[in-house]
C-alpha cells in the first residue's frame, strides 16, 4: 500500500545559503501577514471576503509596485505557498477546528514550502530555487521514490531542518492473536501486563534550574541589545534540547513525561513497540 510519508533532516547552509534562506524566510513570512492584514481588513471594513486568487492576483500587482523590488529576489513558489496555507488556516477557522490565523512573527520558527518545480532532486542531493549549491544533508535514515514537496525551517535555536513528503510503499504487517493489557500511571507512563515498564524521565524537571538562571539572565538584559539576542539565543538552545529529549525520549525502554499532540515520534515509537 503507497502512503505518503514525512522525514525530516537537519542541514547546515553556507553563508551564502544563509542569507537566501534568510532572504526567502522574510518575504514568506512578510506576505503571509500582508494577505492576512488584506482579506481582514477588507472582511471587516468593506464586507467583501477574499479568496486565494484574490489575494494571489494582489501579490502580482505588489510584487509590480518599485517600492517592493525585493519580492522578486526570491523564489515565487514559497510565496505562493504562503498564501495558499493562509487560506487553509482560514477553511480551518471557518469549519470551528482552529482559531483566527495569527500575523507570523521573526521571532518564532521560520519555514518556507516550496513545491516540484521550485526545487532539483538529483541522485540523492536536494538544490532549492535560486541557489546555484546542492544543501548540506546530515542523512540519517534515506528514502526511496522523488519528494513530492519540500520544506525547509529554521527554529528560535538557529538550527536549520528539512522535510520531504514522499510516496512510499509500506508493507503491511499479518494481524496478531496475542492481546496485552496496559495501564496508566505516574511512576512509570505505561505499564503492560507482560511487565513491560516504560518509566518516566521527567526532562523539564530536570533542567529546571538551568532555565531559570537563563531566563533571570534574559530579564535582565536590554531589549535590544546583541547580549539580550545572545541570551534569548542560549535560553531557546536549552528549550530545543529539552524538546528532542521528549521527543525521542523513548529508546530501548524509556518513555518520555510528554503525552501531548507535539510528541508524535514518541507515540508512534512506543505503538510500534507494542504492536511489535
């Protein structure tokens, strides 16, 4: 059976690919909140809802006006993509699944979606529109089959990611006869009745004490500031880690604190576990 599935890589840009990506981020994130400002205000003001293609052809007069030249350094498919995400986040609010689409600050994770004719997949090596350089890939499981899309992001740690959706056949496993119970606790997370105990790590708990001296350090420091960047930039290194602690927290016997929708990898860990 073909599904589409999901990985994620982590990769490291030259200065060059840095910048472009910088480049890209902004304009991404500066048209999502332009479009956003647009079909609010004219919803609101004029009584008039936009559409995608509404908000698609007002790019293409932006993108005209001298005083936003810089749109067109970039690629225009992530732009594009911008818009289209915008007006999934509106479908969502519309059906009662999500709140209002929120204006994207510089300050959260950056990301920019690029489709198959904004990016070049040759033997193993990814080229994004606009960059004349392959990325630099840290493989650490490979694929088979050409990516159907593509999105590369940056979070608030400086640390740059890659995903690919790729269509993949999946073998089907035989049904199993065997049954286990599992309970729920406190000490350990899950508990089955074949005396498999997942513990508990705790992670948050136990870089407590590290976060509050660094978040007293940032308190203190004026907004602003290159030592206020370096100390938000330390703090939010620290939170990254504890967030891939919880993630793939579950190893050979362990399971993380977190049960939350934001631990996927850990719940598909410990289903194929038991399942297996």
């Amino acid at each position: 059976m073909k599904q589409l599935r999901g990985f994620k890589y982590r990769f490291y840009p030259t200065s060059a690919q840095r910048l472009e990506l910088a480049q890209t981020f902004g304009c991404t994130r500066y048209v999502y909140n332009w479009a956003l400002a647009l079909r609010t205000n004219s919803y609101y003001q004029d009584n008039v809802p936009l559409s995608y293609t509404d908000t698609s052809n007002a790019l293409t007069k932006l993108k005209k006006n001298p005083e936003k030249m810089w749109l067109r350094a970039v690629s225009s498919v992530p732009l594009q993509q911008g818009l289209r995400h915008l007006n999934t986040a509106f479908q969502n609010f519309f059906q009662g699944k999500t709140k209002y689409p929120k204006f994207k600050k510089k300050s959260n994770p950056q990301s920019a979606h690029y489709a198959p004719n904004a990016f070049k997949w040759v033997e193993g090596k990814l080229t994004l529109a606009k960059m004349s350089q392959p990325l630099k890939i840290r493989w650490s499981r490979y694929f088979t089959g050409k990516p159907k899309s593509v999105t590369v992001s940056k979070d608030p740690s400086n640390r740059y990611f890659v995903s690919f959706l790729v269509e993949e056949e999946l073998e089907q496993w035989s049904p199993g006869t065997e049954e286990i119970g599992i309970d729920l606790g406190l000490k350990d997370v899950v508990v089955t009745s074949n005396g498999f105990a997942s513990g508990n790590p705790k992670h948050y708990q136990k870089y407590q004490t590290r976060l509050k001296t660094l978040q007293r350090r940032l308190a203190k420091k004026e907004k602003g500031s290159n030592n206020r960047h370096k100390a938000r930039l330390k703090l939010a290194k620290l939170h990254a880690k504890i967030a891939d602690c919880r993630k793939d927290c579950l190893g050979a016997r362990s399971l993380g604190e977190e049960t939350s929708p934001g631990s996927h990898r850990f719940l598909h860990k410990l289903s194929t576990k038991l399942v297996s």
